[in-house]
C-alpha cells in the first residue's frame, strides 16, 4: 500500500465503522449521550469526501465517462439491486408473520417501500452517488477552474447546505446532492491542493477542532438536537450544526489517519477498509434481523441508563460489524471475483 495513500485506505476503514456505529444506536434520545449519539450519526459524509478525493486522484487523469460509469454501474448499482431484493425478501416475511399483514397489502407495502428509491434504510445513497457519477463532467469543469473559483464554490456550496439540510427520509435524491456536494468539492479540492494544505496543517486543525467542538455543543447543549437534520428543501429550519461538524471531522479524521500511515500497517483496518462496500451493503440486513428479534422477544431496554444503553450500543454494532463480515466472507468464497457484482466486494 503506498504510503499516499494508506491514510484514505484507513480514512475509508473509519469511516464504514463510523457509519455502523452510527445505526447501532439504541435508546436514542432515552438513554444513550445525546453528544456522543450526534458525533457517530452522519459518517456518510466521510464516504463522499473520499469518493471526491479519488475521483481526481484516481479517474481524472485518464477519465472516459462511458467506461468510468460502467464500472460503477456493476460495482456500485448492481450490489444496490440485489441486497435490496434479499432486503424486500426479508420484508415481506416481517411484514406477513412478525405484523400481521394480509397478502392483499403486501403489494401496497412494497409499493411504499420501493417508491422511496431504497429497501435497506442507508441505502438511500446509492442513488445519490449515483447522479453524482453521472454528473462527472461537471465536476470535471470544476477542476479545471481557477483555484479562487474552487475555494469561491465550494464556500458557496457549503453556505447552501448549512440552510438546506438532509432531505426528509433522506428520500430527495437532488436535496442529497446539494448537501453532499461540498464533502465532494472537498475531497477533490484536497487532492488538487496538498502542497497548500500541508504548509496551513496547524491553521486547518486548530479551526477543525474548534468548529467540531462549538458544533457539537450548539446542536447537543443548546439546540438539544439528537442526529442529523432532516427538513423539507424550501422551509426553513436554522443552521444545520451536524454539517459544521461532519465537516471538521473530515479533515481530523484525514489527519489521525495520516498519523496511523506514518505509525505502521494495520491489517485489521485495511480489511475493514477493503470490504467497506460490502459492510455498507449487508448490514442493514443485521439491523433488520436484530429489531425483529428484539419484537419477538418483546425486548426493550427501559430509558434513562447511559451506561447500558452504551453497552447494548456496543453489542449491536458488533453484531453489524461482524455479521457483515461473516456473511461476505461466505458469499466472496462461493462466488469469487463475481461477487463484486453482487454485495461490492
């Protein structure tokens, strides 16, 4: 692994368990810290940073749109559509045995679910990325422009996004591309400028500190908001403190993840960072399975306890985690280098 590049492999590793961390969060807004709830929700945003940085690092030099939408297209699309058909597949019995549904609204039920653009609650950002790809050749003129421009956009962008928050149900797929496109702007302007960036190194971390720090306050000790915000596109809703935040982290995370590169290999994340597709795809089905479960078992842990809330939190993630691994590990094994198509590893 080159050494310029080891800090994203373990960035991509961080940021995968962050995102199911993110949803292995039990008694929200009960039990668990409300600050630490609002520090592990959003990870995605970590996602787009990096998928920003590759794109110039990695496609830009040798771009050509057919060939780079293609490979998305198996690799990214087409895992989408088969998880989220095994996803639909287990909803269908949860829906019939665990809620008592009769056959006749099972089809109103997939209807419901389906039109959103997803099965499996994260997936939401499989269409998103999607769009961005398509939309390629825009970022393309981004790169080329002047870097006063860049930085003049990006700020730009970054001021929408404050003001326009995640979509509802994170349904809205151009809301999404709206609010993630400075993550993304991000990520290639990193790539584009590093020799700047490493000689504002100190400048960028005092200022990342300090805005994760006022953010998390703000939203968890004045705001009392728990996660991400969530509005309709034209209302208005306040500043967005979650984005302030995921911001900032961007740019820590990048920095301990450069540490880490500079302190030796850790097999362990690089795993984790290689199969981060596939944890991404599979588990949502993990999540699915654990509440049903806990439905069955007639299972809820009583508010007000941080520490088991905590420690519940803990045992879902691993859950998520392993089980996700467990599971590709079997379906790499049965189907070789095709799997890649099937659950994006």
């Amino acid at each position: 692994m080159r050494q310029k590049q080891a800090e994203f492999t373990y960035m991509r590793g961080i940021a995968i368990l962050l995102i199911v961390a993110g949803h292995s969060v039990y008694n929200s807004g009960e039990g668990f810290p409300l600050m630490l709830e609002n520090l592990v929700r959003g990870g995605t945003a970590l996602f787009v940073f990096i998928s920003g940085y590759f794109f110039h690092r990695v496609f830009y030099p040798r771009f050509e749109y057919q060939g780079f939408m293609r490979s998305k297209i198996r690799n990214v699309l087409l895992p989408f559509l088969w998880v989220s058909l095994a996803g639909l597949m287990l909803l269908l019995v949860e829906w019939y045995w665990l809620q008592g549904h009769a056959a006749s609204q099972l089809l109103l039920d997939v209807w419901y679910t389906v039109r959103n653009g997803y099965v499996l609650f994260p997936h939401w950002y499989v269409p998103f990325i999607m769009l961005v790809f398509a939309l390629s050749p825009v970022f393309l003129f981004y790169i080329h422009l002047s870097r006063s421009w860049r930085v003049t956009l990006l700020l730009l962008s970054m001021l929408i996004s404050i003001l326009l928050h995640r979509p509802i149900g994170n349904v809205n797929v151009l809301q999404s591309l709206l609010y993630f496109t400075p993550f993304y702007l991000l990520g290639m302007l990193y790539s584009q400028e590093q020799a700047v960036v490493k000689r504002l190194t100190v400048a960028l971390n005092i200022l990342a500190w300090l805005g994760l720090f006022v953010s998390l306050w703000v939203q968890t000790n004045i705001e009392g908001h728990v996660g991400n915000y969530h509005k309709d596109a034209l209302s208005y809703g306040g500043i967005d403190w979650q984005f302030v935040q995921k911001f900032c982290l961007c740019i820590l995370v990048l920095k301990g993840c450069e540490i880490l590169a500079r302190c030796g290999e850790f097999p362990w994340l690089e795993r984790v960072a290689d199969m981060s597709f596939a944890i991404f795809f599979l588990h949502p089905i993990f999540s699915m399975l654990f509440a049903d479960a806990c439905k069955l078992l007639h299972f809820k842990l009583a508010p007000g306890s941080a520490l088991t809330s905590i420690a519940l939190s803990v045992g879902i993630f691993l859950l998520l985690l392993y089980g996700s691994i467990w599971l590709a590990d079997i379906i790499k094994k049965g189907l070789g280098d095709r799997s890649r198509q099937w659950i994006g590893w």
